[in-house]
C-alpha cells in the first residue's frame, strides 16, 4: 500500500507561479459550511427542487472558490492518491442510480453523498495550503460537533432533572431522529481532538480541541451508543499507542478493571439490551436476509433507495424502523453502491490511512498530530461501521470527506517541507 501511496502525484495540476494563490473567501465558506453539517436537517424547497441549508452552503462555497480560481488563473488540484478510486465511486454510485428502484430519489441521494461531498473535498484539497488554514477546517467540524452535542446535553439533563432518564432506554434526542446518530457525528471529531490534546503544541489547537472535548464525550457517554462507545474505546487504544509503552499499559489496565466493574454491578447486561432483544441477534438477523439480498444481486447491490424495499422478501421479522440500511459499513456500501463501489470505499480509506500513518511518522508542527488524529478518526469510522451506517447521511459524508481531503493536504505539505 505505501507503494502505492509513494507513487501517487501529490502536487496540484495548476499553472506555474500559482503557488502563492490564496482563497480567503473559499476557506472562510468552507469552514462555515463545516460547521453546518448537521444543518442537513433544515430541509425547504428552491422552486420544485428539494434542499437543505447544507447543500445551499456547499453550492455556495463550490460557486465562490470558481470565482477566485478564475480569477487567479488557477485549476482544482484533481491529481491526488484519492482521485482513482473517489473516481470509482462516482461511478459506482451513477450505477447504483440505475440499479434503483425508485430512480429519481435515488438520484438525489447520489448528489448529496457523493457528487455534493466528493466536490467539496476537491475544494478543501486545493484551498487547504498551511496547517493554520487545516485548523480553520477542523474548527468548523468542532463547531457543528459542539452544537450538536450541547443541545443534546441540555435535553439530557433536562430528563435528568425531571427523573426521565432511563439508562437502558436509549434516550430522546435533539438535531437528529436517534441518539445513534450523535455518536455517528461526533467520534471522528472526537479522534482528530483527541490527538491534538495529547500531541500538539501549538496552542492556538489545543485550546479548542480541549473545549470540544468538554462537551462531545459527556454527549457520546449519554448517547447510550454501544457501537460509538466501541469506537471510542478503539480511538483511546490507538491514542495509547501513540504515546509509548508506559500509557498502553495504563490504558489496558484501565479498561480492563472498567470492564471487570461493569461485570460486578451487571450494568452490561442492562446496557446492552435492546428495545426489543438484544442488539447484536436483531443485526444477525438482519445480517443473513442482507446476505441472501446480496446472491441474488451480487455485482449492483439493491441500489440507492433500493434496499428497505428489496430486503422484505429475505427478512422473516421485518421490521421498517430498521430497514433504512443493513447497519454495516461492508453491507451498507455493496447494498447500496454495488460491488465496485465497495471496493472504491475500501481503496479510500486503505490510500488515506496510509497516507495519515506516513504523516504522523514524518510530519513537523501540527500536521503529525493532526495526521494521527484522521488516522484515529477513520479507525472510529471503520469500527463504529462494524454495527451501523458511518456514511449514507448527508453530514456524514461531508465530514467524511472533508477530512480525507485534509489527509491528502497534510501529505502534500510534508511532501513540499521534505
């Protein structure tokens, strides 16, 4: 992989003498529409097309940085180790709009997790050009992170004070439909703050990560999220590593006498209940009628919108309120972009934690750090993604994309200091 990582161009396609181009205004509408991620939810019609406040600010900012690249003579920097299989999935996804029954849905979903989101990363790869301008980014993700944490923790206490606050019941939420969706948003932000707490010293970083970190982990512990809990726990082992042999050992001990405390007070068991059963048999039910969807369409997948119709025949106790999606990252991409678009998604996240493990090796300043914390932060992705769905939603694929484009712009920079 790192073979291929290394043979990868990493410079921008742009004019000679363009190397001093800056784009304030893009930079400054790129983080602000970072920040509105979860405002996907704000949903209105622009004459008979469907929108949201979201899409709005990611037109608005793709409109702004082709303004000032006109004006400066400038061209998107395409060629990255991303471009291949970013590619791929544009055409997997167009398929799967083929594939779908419901073909006009399914073409707004293919604009809003992929085309909207894959644009917006090109953007981020050209304009990010200094770790100050990387910080703007992930700033912006703390900001909607940090909103969307803090309403829900003042409903949380809320229900706390009014003795509502039911433990093995998964609470109610603000922003989102579910409280799964909270820890979605936020584990990844988490991971890429995380890693600047303990490992950059710059300043100007530390302070906000460390803010961000005050509300986003009492939001995720009352989440009540046992995949976003898992996640996390992967994040911190990974964080432990990070610091030498002395912290790993400590956080083994740590988790191990958590996990022998829950065991003594038989919270496990109460915590990991479902509503109706236990979590993991209702996924391994539904697990087997994905797999029996999937030898039947084993190259296109159900298609976008396809999947909550085509999966009753195959689900003995279908159940709609979880039939969106097969709650897996594996299922979820094959089912809903096909083989090809698996294997694209794949080649993504393999080509970026490449590149970030190579980063946080050899990086100066903040982008070491920052490197480490997107590598942490697709680890949240991956193994949150073992029991639930880690992209198809709008904020979740900006946020995804938006900090695979700064792996890409971290690679370059410490490509130009090398």
């Amino acid at each position: 992989m790192s073979s291929l990582v290394e043979r990868q161009p990493l410079a921008l396609d742009r004019p000679a003498g363009a190397a001093a181009v800056r784009y304030p205004a893009t930079l400054t509408l790129a983080a602000a529409t970072c920040a509105l991620a979860p405002a996907y939810v704000v949903r209105f019609r622009a004459g008979p097309l469907p929108t949201t406040l979201l899409e709005l600010a990611i037109l608005a900012t793709l409109a702004v940085f082709a303004a000032e690249s006109l004006r400066a003579g400038t061209r998107p920097a395409w060629r990255t180790p991303l471009t291949i299989p970013a590619a791929l999935l544009l055409v997997a996804g167009a398929l799967s709009v083929v594939a779908s029954p419901g073909r006009v849905s399914a073409l707004g979903l293919y604009r809003a997790y992929f085309v909207e989101p894959i644009l917006f990363a090109l953007v981020l790869v050209t304009v990010v050009r200094s770790w100050r301008a990387a910080l703007a980014i992930v700033a912006g993700l703390w900001a909607g992170g940090a909103a969307v944490a803090l309403i829900n923790l003042g409903l949380e206490v809320q229900q706390v004070r009014q003795q509502a606050f039911n433990a093995t019941w998964m609470p109610q939420v603000a922003v989102y439909t579910s409280q799964n969706a909270v820890s979605l948003y936020l584990d990844p932000l988490v991971a890429v703050a995380a890693a600047l707490v303990v490992h950059c010293r710059d300043r100007l970083a530390r302070v906000p990560a460390a803010a961000f970190l005050v509300v986003a982990l009492p939001a995720e512990a009352l989440s009540l999220s046992r995949a976003g809990w898992l996640a996390l726990l992967a994040v911190a082992a990974g964080l432990a590593l990070s610091m030498g042999r002395r912290w790993t050992i400590a956080a083994g001990v740590a988790a191990a006498g958590g996990g022998l405390a829950l065991l003594a007070s038989g919270r496990v068991h109460t915590l990991f209940e479902a509503v109706k059963g236990d979590t993991l048999t209702g996924r391994f039910e539904m697990w087997q009628a994905a797999v029996a969807l999937l030898r039947q369409r084993p190259i296109l997948g159900a298609g976008l919108t396809g999947y909550p119709e085509l999966i009753r025949p195959f689900w003995r106790h279908y159940d709609p309120l979880w039939a969106l999606h097969p709650h897996d990252i594996v299922l979820n991409f094959w089912l809903e972009t096909g083989l090809l678009g698996l294997l694209a998604f794949g080649a993504l996240v393999a080509v970026a934690a490449a590149l970030a493990w190579r980063g946080w090796r050899s990086a100066a300043n903040g982008w070491g750090a920052l490197q480490l914390g997107l590598l942490l932060a697709l680890v949240a992705v991956v193994v949150h993604g073992l029991l639930d769905v880690p992209y198809f939603k709008n904020d979740l694929a900006l946020e995804l994309w938006a900090l695979l484009a700064l792996v890409v712009a971290g690679a370059r920079a410490n490509a130009t200091a090398s």
